[in-house]
C-alpha cells in the first residue's frame, strides 16, 4: 500500500499510508486536489508574482514580498534544513512532490477563466507560504502607527490608542482540565480568529500511519498539521501570542559607484547588497523594483532617496528567518509523532515564527500552557518604534525564554490578552473575550465537549460599556434622539444578527468614531505617512479610533475633545434616520477572494462583534462588513476523539460547484460542529494512490 484516500459524510479528507513520507506526498495530492486554484494563489503570493494576473492591485503587497527577500528566505531555511534535519527536508519534497502530480491531473475553474496554468512547486515553496502567510501576524506596521500618532499627539497618544489593531489576526482558545469535566479527562476548544477567505485559510484532514493517527487543522500548502491536532492520546492549539519579535530600522543609503552604502552603528558606510527584480502586471506595464538589503536587513520601503514623500531615510524589516535560516519546520514531525504532552513540548523547542500561545493536553491527565516561538533580546526601543541604524544599541543580543503558565481552577483561557506572553510584546488584546470565556466556564462546575459551542458563539459585547455610560449621562436630546438612548439602554448588549438594538448601537458606534476623527485634535493624523499601501490599514485613523473607542471614551482629558458633545451629535444623527433592520443585515461575511464572486449569492449576516467571543470584525465608522472571524472552530476532547469536534466558514472543498465547497457554512452560521470521525471503515474510499 502506498497510500488511500476516504472521505467522511463532508468531504474531509482522511489519509492512510505505509510510512510518513508516503503520507506526506498523499497529503499533496489531495491538498491540490481540493484546493489547486488557492495552492496557485498561495504560490504567487510567495513569491511576489500575484499581479501577474490579478493586476495592480496586487502590486503593493507583491513589491512588500520581493524586497522583504520572502523567497528567496525560504530557500535559505530549505537549505539549512537540508543541512540541519534531512528527515524533515525529505518529507517536505514529499508533500511538494505530491502537490505537483496533483496539480497536473487538477481542473479547477480558475484556471480557465483566468488563462493560467498550474506553476510547479520546489522544495522551498512550502516555507515560503508559510512565511508570506505570517509575515504581517506580528504586526509590524504598528510601530509606524506609534511613531505617526507621536508625531501628531504627542507620545502619551500611543498608549491612549493601543489596542488590538485592524490588521493583527488572533483567536479565542481555553483549556479545561479534567478535574473540571464529566469525563474526568480534558478538553482544549477555541476557534482562529483570521481574515475569511474562500477557500479557508486551514483544512480539516486525517493523517495516517503506522507512526501516528491525527486529526487537525492543516495549513494548505504546508504539510503536516502545525496549530491544530489531535492525536487520539494528546491534543494542542495555539492563539496569537501578541509578541513582538520583528524590528524596523531607518537606514540611511548612498549610492557609489558600485552600488548602495549604508550607514552602520559603528559609524562607517558598508556595501549593501543591492539587485532589481521586474514584477509583472496584468493589464499594465511591468514594474522594477530594487531590492536592497542592509546588515540588519531587507529595505521594505524607500531607498537612498528616502520615501515618496521626501523622508531622508528608508525602512529595513529583520525578522528571525532571515537571521538564523530557521522557520521551525523541524517542529512538524515532531508533533504528527507526539504521544503525550512532553512530546509536544519537546516538539515546540523547535517552533520558530509565529510566537503563539500554545495549550495541550492528553489523556495521563499532562497539561501544558506555554508560549512558543524566537523573540529576540533587544533594547526597548526596538519594540516601540523605527531605530536608527546607524546608532549603537539596537543591534539583537540573543533570545528571550518562552514563558509557562499554569491553570486557575482547572482551566486557562488564552485570548490574545495579557498573558504569559506579556513580557514578549508591547500591544495586545482587550481583556474582554478572555475575561468573558472565564466568566462563562466559571459559570458550571463540570464541562462536557458538547457544552463548548455556547461558548464559541457567546455575542456579549463588554466594550460597549463606555459608549452607553455616556448615554445614559445625556439630557437636552431631541424626541427621537431621546427614545433612540433609551432603546439603546434597554438592550441586552448582545450583538446577535437578528437584534435591532445591535442594529442602533452600531449605528450610534459608527457615528461616533466619525465624529472623533474630523475632530480638529485628531484629523492631522488622517494624513497618513507615505509608506507602501500593504501597510496603510496600520496607519489609518478611523479603524485605530475604532478599536480604540473605549479608550478614548474613558481617557481623562483627550486633547480637549469633547466626549460627551460627539456622542449627542451621534445620536441626534442616527436617530434622523436610523437603520432599518437587524444588526445582520449590515454585519455580513466580505470574504477575501482572489477572483470576484460571479454567483452572485449574497454574503450571510452575522452575529458577534471584534470584542465578542464569537469575533466577527466590522470597522466602526468605515463599515458594518466583516472581514476577520472564526476562521475554524474545533473541540478536542482526550476523552474520546470521536466525541470531538471540528468545522470551516465555508467546506472542504476549494473547487466552486462541489457539492463539499460551502456545505459547512449553515454549520459554522449556526455555531455548530462536524463531527471528528477516525474509524475507516465508517469512510467512504476515493482512491488508491
């Protein structure tokens, strides 16, 4: 037997095989099988080529992956796997291997309405997907933010407007020990909190063989099941760590003779390496782009000539890849084999990028809560802001020990909030859905996995607290601004689709946010510093005044802006004319997809809100449309596997028509699971590879 291929009830695939490199490349085929038109997109992105044929619109985050050297890292990492763990390097080309049979046999729809051909993948593309995947998870681009914010309000402004920024994904995930169960055994639940794309950015499969038996959720085109698994003895998940372990640098540049010089800490000019690359794109005129790359590493905006807007110096990015060659693939085997939760520590040593916040459990009863992944040591200054290159005392020193954390009666709740990870980051989430999911857990004394999706789905909105403080606090309104705060005081603070009072207070929330930003205070910093456009949505004001609102709500004296006057003028607006329905007829899914939709079936309506549980994104006063949400939902239960539970935004299936392309969505709509199913011979068989 090489390999077989089932499928359950909903098209997931479950793979068997002989040996693990036999189920790597089966992982391959069927990966390209399902999802051959996303793996060509994902292939593009990582190598700077997507403008080819999605056009200019694709250029700016195309320029961002070339002169931040994404490939031709990945490449490095490849080799220094090679070198370093030529088990794990086979196993990769194994998976590659198999994506390349499988693309050759594909006929997705994609291709023929874009004129494209399947692209061959090397050894190295896996880690570059990767790599293009996370680059912007850290959220580097803040401290562009921090600095613009300085610049205009003064450096108290940056605490005043820290928060959970528009562009940083993250993820709800708990676990409750067994002592807190009715099994006696744990259970580790959560869902991703990632932009929506269809297809899904993770793929529920089964991975087979005589070395190990798991269920998880798989990134496509990344072999192996990195942030979500269950191995019928031990189980993991992970959320956004919120750790800061990517520096930017001012560099300052000058052309010679024989190319770029930049100005070192030691005070001396150093030859830079310094090549052009021509980016194709579709419908317009290529476009050269210089690449250069300093000792701290590559520039990602300006050149010698400083940026578009005169600025004298450019921006490098050093982040760890490209530093020590390690994407931390040699953590991938290591966890498909892992029995008990040491193994899964021990596999974690090795995770490189993303930090994440990592919960196991298995079925002796282990538990472990740790943050995994390279944060290097540096000065303080690294972490708030752009330094100067050519200053001393910037330079990376060596690197942080991942912090541990233990349990609070049986249970831990990891929700992008200050954590065990604090030490490693600067920013992080409102306390809100962590302080929810705790309250909700602390609620019952014993837990079953069937119990879990209440919580997956809980909409109370914490944060709507200062807003309504302000209402209740208003006299003088008008008739119908008055009967507006009243049904505003009445409501639930549940941001449930079918909830009309939802409705009123994101009207009201909206409004608010505009209000704020055409302030004379704070409309100087509309103005964006001239940066590439992949990095504006850091440095817009609206989303930053949005997700910041409860801050600026309750700040003591915000540059003489006059709270209580801006949520009157709101009210008095909305109730002017005030929104018609529900809060799911405006919240509804906007996925991202690289071709637009042509079905023309309409977007659900949701329910959640950015500081629910149940997180689904708007962007108060720019749109009620939600971009960000559960990018999956899952339920592992170490008492039984089966009893577990897993589902996706849309289906397995990345081919449009498949009858598995979007038959998940009435269950992830509806807050609930697909069951995990393991025994094969309750599967259907497809093939024989």
């Amino acid at each position: 037997m090489s390999a077989e291929t089932y499928r359950d009830a909903w098209g997931i695939p479950h793979l068997r095989a002989a040996t693990a490199g036999e189920l790597a490349r089966a992982q391959g085929r069927v990966t390209a099988r399902d999802r051959a038109w996303q793996l060509e997109v994902e292939r593009h992105r990582a190598q700077g080529t997507s403008a080819s044929f999605l056009g200019p619109g694709a250029l700016s985050w195309d320029r961002l992956a070339r002169r931040a050297r994404l490939a031709d890292t990945a490449r490095r990492c490849f080799a220094a796997l090679e070198d370093k763990d030529p088990e794990t390097a086979a196993w990769v080309r194994e998976y590659t291997d198999g994506v390349n049979e499988g693309l050759a046999a594909c006929d997705a729809p994609e291709f023929a309405r874009t004129g494209l051909a399947p692209g061959r993948w090397e050894p190295w593309t896996p880690l570059a997907v990767w790599l293009a995947t996370h680059i912007l998870f850290a959220g580097f681009p803040a401290k562009l933010w921090r600095e613009h914010i300085t610049a205009h309000l003064g450096p108290d402004a940056v605490a005043l407007f820290a928060t959970d920024g528009p562009g940083t994904a993250g993820s709800n995930g708990w676990l409750v020990s067994g002592e807190r169960t009715v099994t006696g055994h744990a259970i580790v639940a959560g869902d991703p909190h990632r932009f929506i794309e269809e297809p899904g950015v993770y793929q529920q499969i089964h991975l087979s063989c005589p070395e190990f038996d798991v269920v998880g959720l798989a990134v496509p085109g990344v072999p192996g099941i990195a942030h979500f698994g269950h191995t019928g003895t031990v189980a993991w998940a992970i959320t956004n760590a919120m750790a800061d372990y990517q520096d930017l640098y001012r560099e300052r540049l000058r052309r010679t003779g024989a190319g770029v010089e930049a100005l070192g800490p030691d005070g001396t000019w150093h030859r830079a390496a310094r090549h052009t690359e021509t980016i194709h794109v579709a419908g317009e005129d290529s476009v050269e782009v210089e690449v250069i790359e300093t000792d701290r590493g590559p520039v990602i905006a300006g050149g010698p000539e400083g940026l578009d807007d005169g600025t004298p110096a450019a921006l490098s990015l050093r982040y760890p890849p490209r530093v020590t060659a390690d994407l931390g693939f040699g953590a991938l085997l290591p966890l498909l084999r892992a029995r008990r939760v040491a193994d899964v520590d021990r596999a974690l040593d090795a995770w490189a990028e993303p930090v994440n916040v990592v919960q196991a459990a298995d079925t002796e009863g282990g538990l472990l809560h740790r943050v995994a992944g390279r944060v290097p040591v540096r000065a303080t200054a690294n972490r708030l802001r752009p330094v100067p290159a050519w200053e001393p005392g910037h330079e990376w020193t060596g690197w942080h020990t991942p912090p541990r954390a233990g349990l609070t009666d049986g249970v831990a709740v990891m929700a992008n909030q200050r954590g065990p990870a604090t030490p490693l980051g600067v920013e992080f989430a409102p306390p809100h859905r962590a302080d929810r999911i705790a309250a909700l857990l602390a609620g019952k004394e014993r837990w079953s996995a069937a119990d879990m999706p209440a919580l997956h789905t809980d909409t109370h909105l914490a944060s709507a607290g200062p807003l309504l403080d302000l209402v209740t606090a208003l006299d003088g309104l008008g008739p119908g601004a008055a009967a507006l705060r009243d049904r505003l005081l009445a409501w639930d603070r549940h941001m449930d689709a079918d909830s009309a009072g939802a409705a009123a207070y994101a009207a009201v929330r909206g409004a608010v946010v505009r209000h704020l930003a055409a302030h004379p205070a704070l409309a100087p910093a509309a103005v964006p510093p001239a940066y590439p456009e992949v990095l504006q949505p850091w440095l817009a004001l609206v989303p930053r005044i949005a997700y910041a609102l409860e801050h600026l709500l309750r700040a003591e004296d915000p540059y003489g802006i006059d709270r209580a006057e801006a949520v009157r003028a709101a009210l008095e607006e909305v109730a002017a004319e005030p929104p018609a329905g529900t809060w799911g007829d405006t919240h509804r899914l906007a996925p991202w997809r690289a071709l637009p939709d042509t079905s023309g079936r309409p977007e659900p309506g949701l329910s959640g809100d950015h500081d629910c549980v149940l997180c689904t994104s708007a962007v108060p006063g720019l749109t009620d449309r939600a971009a960000r949400g559960p990018a999956a939902r899952y339920v592992w239960d170490l008492a039984d596997r089966r009893r577990s539970g897993w589902v996706v935004p849309h289906g397995a299936s990345g081919v449009p028509g498949s009858p598995h392309h979007r038959d998940q969505q009435p269950l992830w709509l509806g807050g609930e699971l697909a069951p995990v199913v393991t025994d094969f011979d309750r599967l259907t068989k497809e093939t024989d590879d």
